[in-house]
C-alpha cells in the first residue's frame, strides 16, 4: 500500500484546523487504497493551535503534529514537514481550506499514470483580493521569471502532491534562505497544472499582509537571481559617465567662454540623486552580503520542542 504524506504549515490556525482535518478525512475514507500520513507543522502558534493538534491526533490517528520552540517562519515550517515526511507521495497544504482537499483524489490519479512527476495547483482568479495587491503579485511574477532561472507560474500556490525523488531533491538544497516557490521550478521534473477558482478562508485571518508579501518577492528575487546586483553595477557605470561627461563640459566652458559656474540649486539636486543611486546600490549589495552571512553561520531551519511523531529530526 502506498503512503501519502501531507504536510500542513500551521500559525495561529486554532479555528481553521478542526474543520480541515474533518474535511481531509472525508477525503481519506474515498481513498483507502492508500494510507495517509498528516504532518501538522505548529510553527511557534500564539493562540491554542498546538492543544487543537494534540486534540485532533487524539481524533485520527494518523494526524502528528511537530510544534517548532518559536516562530520560523512557514518556509521552515514546509522545509520540517519534508525532512520528517516519508511517503511515496507527498504534498503540501494550508489548513485554512484555501487549498482545497477534494483536489486530492485528481491528483494522485495524475500522478499514478506515470507521466508526471508532481502536480501543483494555481488559482485561475484572485476574487477577494485587492486589485492594488493583485496588480504587485502579477508583476512579480512576471520580474522574477525575467530575471532568474527559478520558473514561478502566475497565481501558483504552495498546494502541490510530488513524488518521493522530487521531495528528496528539495531536501537537498538546504540552502537557510528559502523561497520555495522558485525551488520548485528550479529542480525542474515534470509538473501538471490545476487550475481552480480562488476560495476564502475558512475561518481566521490571513497572516499575510501588504509588506510581508512584499518583503517574501523581495528574498525571492534575491534568492534567485544576480539581476539586482547587475542593476547597481549598472547605475554606478552610468553615474560614473554623467560625471565625467559634465566635468568635461563645464572644463570646456570656462576655457571658451570664461563664464562662472553657477546653478547651485541643481547641483545640489544633482548630489542628492546621485548620493540616492549609491545607497540603493549600496543596500542592495548589503542584502546579498546579509544572507551570505546567514548561510555561513549554519543556523538550523527549525528546532522542534515537541512532537508525537517517531524518528523526527527535531533539528535541522
């Protein structure tokens, strides 16, 4: 019998996770020929997210929870699950219902026939979310497969089942700065799309806002790609130039014509935006340099607390 492995990263989801866990059963009882393992991942919870897993690990069996010492982040929280997942197929799952369990069955169907070696889930419209925060995601998408090697589809969700190699391929790059959208496509495999309408939460609010989102494509495109590095080295070049070019005419100006240098207001304007463009450069070098230094210091992803899960790498 094949083992299907589900990972759920879970913060503050204390509402959201009694129904999804009713839900997936429902799920589960259609597919018996398989037997399913559920790795709820309680990445440093404020409310009583950890006591509603224990609860429900009580309730089915085949539920485990691993609740991490503090807050590391969902990126850590799915990076736990696939390390301590050990299914022949394995997926990855919020729990607020957004990803919905009737997806499952589709799934493993396509996956069974061979041809594929994963299949993920992007939503065909962004119905409830503000048009400002849709505009910003499509543009990302758009930035970051032009500018790196990482293949991120438009509207592509977390939500995917994958085969046991493709699983072990994530583990491998245990790279400390992740951005698992892009390492999906970078390991590349054969993936086949779902497309599904958009669906509200369940229950409880979403953790993601405005500047968090913006800061997630911010370590994504760096995570990716050199681009942003070429850019600075770019303004640096043509700032370089511009100079030169107006010492050269204002040399040129005084020898001909003997006129003073005046304009002091623009070139005060000129200093500012010039000074500006260095420490863009100069920040944008600075992250790059900040995650180097994280990778180096060889921090763990995770630490698990506690557990009722056999043979868990609780740090990693």
């Amino acid at each position: 019998m094949k083992k299907v492995s589900l990972i759920i990263p879970c913060y503050n989801e204390e509402q959201a996770l009694p129904i999804f866990a009713g839900e997936l059963d429902k799920v589960r009882q259609e597919l018996r020929q398989y037997d399913f393992e559920v790795l709820m991942v309680n990445d440093g919870s404020s409310d009583k997210t950890l006591e509603t897993m224990k609860k429900i690990s009580e309730e089915y069996d085949y539920f485990k929870y691993l609740s991490f010492s503090r807050n590391f982040g969902k990126e850590a929280a799915m990076y736990a699950g696939f390390c301590n997942a050990d299914g022949d197929y394995v997926a990855v799952m919020d729990a607020d219902m957004q990803d919905p369990p009737s997806l499952l069955p589709e799934m493993l169907g396509i996956l069974e026939q061979g041809e594929y070696d994963s299949v993920a889930t992007r939503r065909v419209t962004r119905k409830g979310e503000p048009p400002i925060r849709s505009w910003f995601a499509r543009m990302f998408y758009k930035i970051i497969n032009k500018i790196s090697d990482a293949d991120v589809v438009d509207g592509a969700r977390d939500f995917r089942l994958m085969k046991a190699e493709m699983k072990d391929a994530i583990v491998s790059m245990c790279e400390y700065n992740r951005f698992s959208k892009g390492i999906f496509g970078w390991i590349g495999f054969r993936t086949k799309w779902l497309e599904y309408e958009n669906v509200e939460r369940v229950a409880g609010e979403t953790k993601w806002n405005f500047w968090k989102l913006f800061k997630y494509a911010l370590d994504g495109i760096i995570n990716f790609s050199e681009a942003p590095m070429s850019i600075a080295s770019g303004f640096g070049i043509f700032c370089t130039f511009v100079a030169f070019v107006m010492m050269l005419f204002f040399f040129i100006r005084k020898l001909v014509w003997g006129d003073p240098v005046a304009g002091w207001p623009s070139l005060v304007c000129i200093i500012l935006f010039v000074s500006g463009l260095q420490f863009l450069c100069i920040g944008i070098m600075g992250k790059y340099i900040a995650k180097t230094y994280m990778e180096t210091k060889g921090r763990p992803h995770y630490i698990i607390s506690d557990t009722n899960k056999d043979d868990v790498n609780k740090i990693n």
